[in-house]
C-alpha cells in the first residue's frame, strides 16, 4: 500500500501522539512507539512513516527546536503548549527532510492538526510559524514568483 494524503493524515496524527506522550510523560520513546505499533493495525507503509516521522523528530529535535525558536523568538520551544510544539516539529521536519511532502500540504496538514488537538489559537499559531519557516525554503519563493 502506498502512502497518500488520507494514510500521511493518519500517521502524522499517530506520530502527533507519540511525541505528545513522551514529551509529557519519563516514557521512553522506543517502547511508546512500540505499543502504539503493536495496537495501531495500520498498514505497513502507514507504520512505516509514523517510524521516519517519529524517529526523525527524535534524531534532529535540537535543530527543529533551534528553527522554531528563530521562527517564533517570542514564545520559548519549552514553554510552548506540548501540541503546539510537537505539531510543529512534524512539520518542520516534513518541510526540511521529507521532499516527497509537499509544502504547502505539509503546512495544511499541520493547522488542521492543531486546531483539531490544541487550543482555539493553535492553528493561527502553527500556521504562522510555519509560513515564517516556509518562506526561507527556496521552492516556495520560486513557486510565489511564478
């Protein structure tokens, strides 16, 4: 099976959960992904990019956070709410190490994510970090110049 838009929805809000718990909770991130796995009965492709999402937020969380920051320098990553910042991660990473995503999908996907799990500001939050994020990304320029 291969992943589309319905089967990357469920895998980012899978991941989203994942992360939320592990950032929350001493849980470790293998075993929580684990049982999410485990319990899931999603296809393996599905499963497949939780793991690349998950695992590659885990793995470049320092520089997803440091872009965040820069991004949103008034609101401190740490002090984020735990949907904000973890909707923001799966993003950053989608736009930064996933070019098969594409952007402005990545983006949409983000605010519907947030505004279904965070707070009545959370999507206008996500969704203007990201586009200060965004319009540092080279194919966005050129596409807005076309």
């Amino acid at each position: 099976m291969a992943i589309n838009a319905e089967t990357r929805h469920k895998a980012r809000t899978t991941a989203l959960k994942i992360l939320f718990e592990t950032d929350l909770t001493p849980h470790e991130l293998d075993d929580v992904l684990d049982r999410y796995m485990e319990l899931s009965g999603s296809p393996e492709a599905v499963q497949d990019y939780i793991r690349k999402v998950v695992l590659g937020v885990r793995d470049n969380q320092e520089a997803l956070d440091t872009e965040i920051a820069k991004a949103a320098p008034q609101f401190p990553v740490n002090q984020l709410a735990a949907i904000d910042r973890n909707v923001l991660r799966i993003a950053v990473y989608e736009l930064r190490h996933q070019p098969e995503v594409p952007l402005k999908a990545a983006i949409n996907e983000a605010v519907d994510i947030a505004k279904r799990f965070g707070g009545d500001s959370s999507g206008r939050f996500v969704n203007g970090v990201l586009g200060n994020i965004a319009s540092d990304i080279p194919a966005v320029e050129e596409s807005e110049q076309t």
